[in-house]
C-alpha cells in the first residue's frame, strides 16, 4: 500500500489520540522534573534558562507563521493527488524557513547575551556558562528550516508518526535531565540536554519526509511567487500567534527583569499548569486543521458543522480543566513542589490564571477553524489590545503584587475582551448564536454544574474523615462527576455531532 493510501486511512481521533497521547506524557515529564531541576541545580540558575528558553519560543514565529500556510496547502495538494503544487509548497518553504533561521540566529544570541546578561550575573551564572546557554539556544533558533518537515508530515496525514518522534525527544530529555540532577547537577549540561532534546525530533521528521518521496525535491520548485503565495496567508496566522505567545510569556519574561529570576521559575511553574489546559486544547483542535481544510478546499463544509463542532470540544475541555485545577490547586502545587516554596502566594496565581483559561477556551478552538477556511487573522486587533494591556498590567501589579499581581494583569484583559472574540467568530464563521448557544455553552454548563455537585460531595467526605488534602479530593470529585456525565450523554445529539467530527479522515 502507498504511503498516500495509508495516509487517508488515518482518521482525526487517531490523530488527536496520538497528539494528547505526547501532550499527557509531556506535561507529566515537565511536572515531574521541575522540582527536580529546582532542588539541584537551583532555582534562579535554572530560571535563567527557562527566560532564554521562552525567548527561543517566540523566536520560533520568526518563519511568520509558514508552518501553518505548509499544513494547510500540503493538505489541499494530497486531497486533489497534484504532486507538482505539493513540491513547490514543500521547497519554498523550506527555503524560506531555513533562510529565516540562519539570519535571525546570530541576531537572536546577541540579543539574549546583551539583554539578560546582567540578570544572569545577579543569579550568580558564571559569564562562560551564559555564554554557552546563550549559543544553544542560537542553534535552536538555527535549525527553523527542519521544522519545515514536521509540519509537512502533519499536512500529508502522518501526524501520528510525526508524534512518535517527538516522544524520542521527550524520551531523551526526561532521561538526560534525571541523570544531570542527580549525578552531574549543572545548569550547562541540563541546557545542552534540553536541547538535544528538541532538535532531535526535527531531524527524524526530516529523514522520513524524504524517504516518503511524495513529492520533487529540488531547486527548480523554489519560487519567489510560491513564496509569496504562501506568506500571504501565514503572515496572518504569525501576526496572531505571535501576539498570542507574546501574551502568554510576557509574564516569565516581566517576573525576571521586574522582580527576580527566583520569581520567573515561580511563575513558570504557575504558568505550566496554566498552558496544561490550553495544550490540552491544541492537543485536541490542531489535528483537525488539515481535514478542515480539504473540506473547504472542495465545497463540502458550507453549514460549518465541523467547524462549530471543533469549536464545542476545545470550550469543554479547557473549560473543564480550568475548573479541576482551580479546585486543586493548592494540594496540586504543595504534592509538586513542596512546603519551601511561597505556596499561598502561587495557589492564588493559579487560580487566577485558571479563571482567565476558563474565559479564554471559548474561543481558542475557533482560530484553528478560522485558519483551516482561510481566513487567519481575524484576531488580530483584539490580540493587540490584549497583549499591550497584559504588559501594562503585569509591570503596574507585578511591582506592587509580585507573583499575584503578574496573573492578575495577564487575567484581566480576557475577561473583558472575550465578548468579542465571541461575536467576531460567530460572525466570520456564519454561525448563529442560538446554535453556538446550545453546541457549546450549553453542555460546558451542564457538564460544569455536574461536576461542582461531585466536587462538593468529595469535599464534604474529605473534611469529615479529616483528610488533608480536600482541594485535591474536590478536584477528583469533579473529573469523576463530569465523566460519569459524559457516559450518560453518549447517545445526546451533542456528543454524537463531536464523534461525526472525529471519524474525518485526517
């Protein structure tokens, strides 16, 4: 059998199963080894790679957002079987990335050595070993080209395999990093392993493409024109990225330069809990992308069903696990990093961020839809007013709040700014709000209802046999209420529209 045969056998709940699959063994892996990096190579040596690490993220939307442009047209060039438009997709990008990684790298280890520098003095880093952290993370941002073939394999189908080979990653950092703390506790050799790491992956993903042979790979497929092609429409999807990436870490990066390093990995660890919940929305909604694009590629997705579908699961399950955390947080933060860590002051950072990801999952699941029927960009001016309202926040509250006051400046705009996002994609999707009402809010609602009846319940036992951790219990009352919900809503028209959905062929 072909490799494009095989590649339509596979469905979005394959898919969506192997990518939350690497999201739970991640987030697990990262939980895990925090308060280990922490307790041995310490908490501001290891907050100044976490700052160098953040910025290397955002760095990674210098390609303006051509991993996007590659999912979607790879996608649309396998549904209509034209090898010829699937090679000049696949090399100009290529071309483009590579050229964009190989510039902005000397510029981006300058920038990390000239701007954090002092900050890493004050977290007693030797100059040598900044020096080091900094080239490392030069080489990542390098490397943006190879990233071309992950999102190629994710827009031909294979976004199971491309899975596995982040999970090689993982593999190596969850064992590199065990054996650093443990017996060589260095911030230099922890850095190099993370890096390792994560160039890794983009190697394998490489390899395979290339082996796959589904299309041309040469010179004459690079075109200025295919370029451009390609630009105009990721160009919009790297606009709202960007900012949406510059929301989220604007707080570790305003911790360290405002406050302290120490106070930076506080907030980091806060914030891994936080994008816990919006990864397990990507987890859930990025598969999706490509099938949504063939469906609009050829007519077939005019009442936007799937659309409104992905929409309704990404609104429950950020919704939900917003609410779990929130109700654990506490005994969540005590049983990871322990008693030496400001505990207060991190559960009411959390539950504040809990409260703005609640908000927030309304609308995450629409970009993804919005992306996938061409029209990327639509949030722009709202991701603009939200990300200069952050910072100004954050700067203002973090000064006089510390911690609390950064997650209360990175909640506030949300929760006033979300009506918007709302309407716009209502609009732009043509979906009317009656049927987003009972699609999405509705089963959020009862579902959420449900499990705050079982929180209570777990709660109340808790405290009557004296068991300490009862944030806990309440958080478990909660996930065991709302699956028990979820069984006897199986034959609902709502859960039946989202199992429709998952049978797409990916």
């Amino acid at each position: 059998m072909s490799s494009e045969a095989v590649a339509k056998r596979r469905t979005v709940l394959g898919a969506v199963t192997s990518s939350a699959s690497l999201g739970v063994l991640s987030l697990l892996a990262g939980l895990l080894m925090l308060p280990l990096a922490f307790s041995r190579v310490g908490v501001s040596e290891y907050g100044i790679w976490i700052i160098l690490t953040t910025m290397t993220t955002y760095l990674y939307q210098s390609d303006l957002g051509m991993g996007s442009a590659v999912i979607r047209y790879a996608a649309i060039a396998r549904s209509k079987g034209d090898r010829d438009s699937l090679s000049k997709v696949s090399c100009s990008s290529l071309a483009w990335m590579s050229i964009v990684g190989v510039t902005v790298a000397p510029i981006a280890g300058l920038s990390f050595y000239l701007g954090i520098g002092s900050v890493a003095g004050d977290a007693h880093v030797g100059r040598e070993v900044f020096v080091a952290m900094c080239a490392f993370s030069t080489v990542i941002v390098s490397l943006l080209g190879l990233r071309c073939f992950s999102a190629l394999m994710q827009g031909l189908g294979f976004w199971s395999i491309e899975k596995r080979f982040q999970i090689v990653g993982l593999i190596i950092r969850v064992v590199g990093t065990v054996v650093t703390c443990l017996f060589f506790p260095q911030i230099l050799i922890l850095a190099l392993v993370e890096t390792v790491a994560l160039i890794v992956p983009v190697f394998l993903a490489a390899f395979y493409v290339l082996r796959l042979n589904m299309f041309d790979f040469g010179r004459r497929f690079i075109s200025y024109s295919q370029i451009k092609f390609l630009l105009s429409f990721s160009f919009r999807v790297f606009a709202v990225g960007a900012v949406g990436t510059a929301i989220i870490q604007a707080g570790v990066i305003i911790a360290g330069v405002i406050v302290s390093p120490a106070v930076a990995a506080y907030y980091s660890a806060v914030l891994r809990l936080y994008l816990a919940v919006r990864q397990a929305i990507t987890w859930v909604v990025e598969p999706f992308m490509p099938a949504l694009a063939r469906l609009h590629s050829l007519s077939e997705d005019s009442d936007r069903r799937f659309s409104l579908a992905v929409i309704s699961i990404s609104s429950v399950v950020g919704g939900l696990g917003s609410v779990a955390i929130l109700l654990s947080s506490r005994d969540i933060l005590r049983l990871w990093l322990g008693m030496d860590v400001p505990i207060a002051a991190l559960d009411m950072s959390l539950m504040l961020m809990m409260i703005g990801m609640f908000v927030n999952s309304l609308h995450i699941g629409s970009i993804s839809a919005l992306n996938a029927v061409a029209k990327p960009g639509a949030y722009l001016s709202l991701q603009l007013v939200w990300l200069i309202s952050t910072i100004l926040l954050c700067v203002v509250l973090g000064e006089k709040f510390g911690i609390v006051g950064i997650s209360l400046g990175n909640v506030l705009p949300i929760v006033f700014l979300e009506v918007l996002y709302v309407r716009r994609f209502l609009r732009l999707l043509e979906i009317g709000f009656k049927r987003w009402l009972v699609a999405c809010l509705i089963p959020l609602f009862i579902l959420s209802m449900v499990g705050l009846l079982g929180a209570a319940l777990f709660c109340s036992i808790s405290l009557l046999i004296h068991v300490d951790l009862w944030r806990l219990s309440s958080g478990v009352g909660f996930v065991l209420a709302v699956a028990a919900a979820l069984g006897a809503m199986r034959r609902s028209e709502w859960l039946l529209s989202v199992r429709d959905s998952l049978k797409l062929a990916a």
